[in-house]
C-alpha cells in the first residue's frame, strides 16, 4: 500500500500519454497536424490525467489514515442528552353520544344549508339571464326575481346558524356532561382506590392484632371459664335465673351453694347476711335481684389496694418468692422475668431453692429464655447466701429486679418457716429495706387449703401481694373471694396458660365481669 510520501515519485514515474501510432508520411483522417514546435495538446492531457490520479491517490490516504477511530469495548457511545418529561397520568375521557335533539339540529342545518345553496345557484342563474336580456321588461322582471332570491337566500342562511347554533348549545351541553361524567368517574375511582389502600390498612391491623392476640396469650375470661360454667357460679347461674319470690328457701339454697364453693365459710356466711338484710327491708323483689347483690360484693371484697409491683424498690427492686412445692414458683418467677426483659429491664435471678433437685437447672432454663441473668450455688448451699451474692452482683451491674427464689416447704412446718425468715433477714442485711416485695404463689387446685397457705406465710415473711396460678385448669376461681376478704391480701398475678403473656395482672372488675357476665 502507498503512502504520501510516496506521491512524487509516482508522479515523476507516471508515463505521458501517447498520441496514436501512424504511418510515417499519412496524416490521419480528419486529425489535424500537429503544431509546430511540439504537442500542447499531449501536455495537458497529461498534466491532467497526473492531477486526477493524485486526487485519487489523496482520497485514498485520507479514507486510510483519518478514518473516524472505532469506539472502545465495553464503553457505547453516550446517547445524546434529551430533556426528561415528567410522567403524565393518563387522563380519563368519557364520549358521549350525540343526544337526539343534538342530530335533529345538525339535520336541519344542513337540510337549511341544502336550501340556501340552491338558491345562491338560481339567483346567479337568473343574474346572468337579466345581464343577457334583450329587453328592459325581461330585465326588469329577473332582477327583481334575482333580489327576490336574495331575500330568501339571506333568511335561509340566518335559519342555518340558528339551527348551527342551537347545535353547537347542544353539543356544549353534551361536553358538559362528558366532563362532569369523567370527573365523577374519576372520583369513584380514587375513592376505590382509597377504599383498597384503607382495606389493606385495616387488614394489616387487624393482623397485627391477631399477632398481638396470639401473643398476648389467654384472657382471664377464658382462664375462668371452669368456674363460670362447672363451679359455684354455674349454680348459682341456676337460682338467679329462676322465675321465684325471694324467701327464707331461696337463701337457703343460696347459703348451701357458697358453703360449697372455695370462697371460704366466713365469706359465704358474710354473702348471705347481706342477702337476708335486704330481704327484710324489701329490697330483694325477685331472684335475679339476688346476682346484682352478690356482683356488688364481690367486687368490693377483690377491689383492694395493689401496690407498686416489680419496680419502686433499690434499686435493684427485690422481689422474694415464696410458696409451697409444686405451686408453680419457678414458672412464676422465668415470665415475671420474661416480662420485665421485654420491657428493656436487666435482670437477675437467684437460684435460692437449692434444696430440690434440679430446681437451679429449671430456673437456667427460663433465664437463658428470658435473656436474664442467673446466680446459683451448688446443691445444698445455703440459700440466703445464694440470694446475698445475686443481689450485690445486681447493684454492681446496675440491674433493675431481683427475683429471688426459695424452696418450697410446707406450711406446717414451723421448722422451715422460721429458715424462711431468715432468708428475709439476709436479704435485708445485704440491701437494707429488701425484699420490697414477698409474692405468695398459690396453686388455685388448691381451693380452700390454698386459704390456709396464704395465712401461714402472711404470719412468717409478711406477704403483700399474691400470685394465683393454674387457674384455667380447676373450678375453684372463687378461692381469690375467699382469700381477698379473709387475708386483705391483693391478688396481683393469675396464671391462665402455658404461655409467657398467660400470667396476666389481676384487674378486679375484669374478674368479677368474666365470673357473672
């Protein structure tokens, strides 16, 4: 391939051209000779035969060598910049047919305008005959035929645009509508859409709920579902409901069914004075007048003053656990501190039941669930020393509540009473004022006995607040009557479930609403 460079040289190469041969002495026919002095023809064909083949030569180089540079791999080309529009939504039109009175219109106009061009053609008709007219009469009567048509013609095209615009009134009309259409269509519309947008909000909320319910656990209506509809109340359900005048029978019948019940005899005997009192003012007319009587006070002997729980104390606030075996302390104690985790709260546990076997390893177990802190010793060590090392642990790292646990002993045995005050003294030598809380728990099975507990430990460790579990298991809700107007003593805590959420906060009138409603 050639280069530039090249060009002079091909140029000084290129070969001039030749005329054609001839014979020597003939002259070509119709050539004429050449001029003397040598051929100016021959030199210029050649000069431009030269400046042609290096035109060619040049468009050649240029096409090879300044030929447009390729674009790299992997990098396109950038399109050129266009102004963005913003997206439009797509606006909502509504067409409406043309209303009858809209097409009679439009007939009439162009049934008018029919007319009016027909006279327009006769008028110029008879204008061209009066221009050809031979004679003034002949004139005379076409022009006043062509004015006559013009009159006419005139009125025909006002009747038009009356008719037009009698039309076009309709046809505005029809707009109106399409665009009040339109606009109501686009209402319904949004509306719909926000009725979706509503519907799926509900629906998310109400699935909260069902999560939150789910995790909230068992109400305590549910929880005392045995005891509304197998025990006491259930027949007492029975005499309320019947159609009788109260008398001496009907407090009879009522004094057998609480004598029965768990509510205890001095609570029952306490009911049914109050019931006789109002029959004998005449206060009693009927026996369902008799379940208001005994809602009323049982709502006054639950409704007691609660103190401040898990939090006031210390810090660290101190609870200490007490109960007999198999009440349900431990269990108690893992969602009370499940509780209290939830809540943003440190906590610490002391495994101070360290009599029983395998009981620190079922506190473990509900502290590594609650993500709470455990202290334990080692099996028969001394309890209080247990619960004196997890309470200065507590103040060291700050923690909210301590859960002290304690074994569980008999009632009766004075023996192990008396070693549970002194736990109570090591708590109080190891944080003066502690436990600011000694929470009872009974098992509900229990019923009466459960009274009888209550008692003993209010007289050795001064209980000041309750904590009933198994309550959806048994009929003997009614043990919380008895407990509360015997003992004066808050049932703070009742357990209606496996559940963490199923130690529910005893609220009073939702317990008396769950037993009567």
């Amino acid at each position: 391939m050639q280069t530039p460079t090249a060009l002079p040289f091909l140029l000084a190469q290129a070969p001039s051209p030749q005329p054609p041969a001839t014979q020597p002495g003939v002259p070509e026919t119709g050539t004429p000779p050449p001029p003397p002095g040598g051929s100016t023809v021959d030199t210029v064909v050649g000069v431009g035969v030269a400046v042609l083949f290096v035109a060619l030569l040049v468009a050649a180089a240029r096409k090879l060598f300044f030929k447009r540079r390729p674009e790299l791999p992997g990098k396109p080309a950038a399109p050129e910049a266009r102004p963005t529009l913003p997206a439009e939504s797509p606006e909502l039109r509504v067409q409406l047919p043309p209303t009858e009175a809209e097409l009679a219109r439009r007939r009439e106009a162009e049934e008018i305008h029919a007319r009016a061009e027909a006279l327009t053609r006769q008028r110029e008709e008879a204008a061209r005959a009066a221009r050809t007219a031979t004679s003034a009469e002949e004139r005379s009567r076409l022009e006043a035929e062509v004015r006559a048509l013009k009159e006419r013609e005139e009125e025909e095209k006002r009747a038009e645009y009356r008719a037009k615009k009698a039309a076009e009134d309709e046809a505005r009309e029809r707009r109106k509508r399409e665009r009040e259409e339109a606009e109501r269509l686009a209402r319904e519309e949004k509306e719909r859409a926000q009725a979706a947008v509503e519907e799926a909000r509900r629906a998310e909320e109400a699935a909260a709920r069902a999560k939150v319910e789910a995790e909230a656990g068992r109400t305590l209506a549910q929880g005392l579902d045995r005891t509304r509809n197998q025990g006491f109340m259930a027949r007492l359900n029975g005499l309320f409901g019947a159609n009788r005048q109260v008398d001496e029978s009907v407090l009879a019948e009522m004094e057998e069914i609480l004598f029965t019940a768990d509510i205890g005899v001095r609570t029952a005997s306490n009911l049914v004075e109050v019931a006789r009192e109002k029959l004998k003012r005449n206060e009693l007319s009927d026996a369902s007048r008799i379940k208001s009587l005994i809602r009323e006070e049982v709502t006054r002997i639950v409704d007691l003053p609660v103190p401040r729980t898990l939090e006031g104390g210390g810090p660290p606030h101190v609870v200490m656990v007490v109960g007999v075996n198999g009440a349900g302390k431990t269990t108690t104690i893992g969602k009370l501190s499940a509780q209290l985790t939830g809540q943003g709260k440190k906590v610490v546990l002391a495994a101070g039941d360290t009599f029983r076997a395998a009981a620190a390893e079922q506190l473990d177990v509900w502290a590594d669930r609650a993500k709470a802190e455990l202290i334990k010793g080692s099996e028969g060590a001394d309890p209080g020393s247990v619960i004196f090392e997890a309470i200065k642990k507590a103040q060291a790292s700050g923690a909210d509540v301590v859960i002290a646990d304690t074994a569980g002993r008999l009632h009766t045995k004075v023996n192990l009473m008396d070693e549970l005050k002194k736990v109570k003294r090591v708590i109080d030598k190891a944080l003066p004022g502690a436990p600011h809380e000694v929470l009872l728990v009974l098992d509900s099975t229990n019923g009466q006995n459960a009274i009888q507990q209550a008692r003993q430990f209010h007289d050795a460790v001064g209980v000041t607040a309750l904590a009933l579990t198994k309550l959806d298991g048994t009929a003997k809700g009614g043990v919380i009557i008895g407990i509360c107007d015997e003992l004066k003593l808050p049932v703070v805590w009742v357990g209606v479930g496996e559940k963490v959420a199923d130690l529910r906060r005893f609220e009073p009138r939702e317990f008396v609403q769950a037993l009567f409603d």
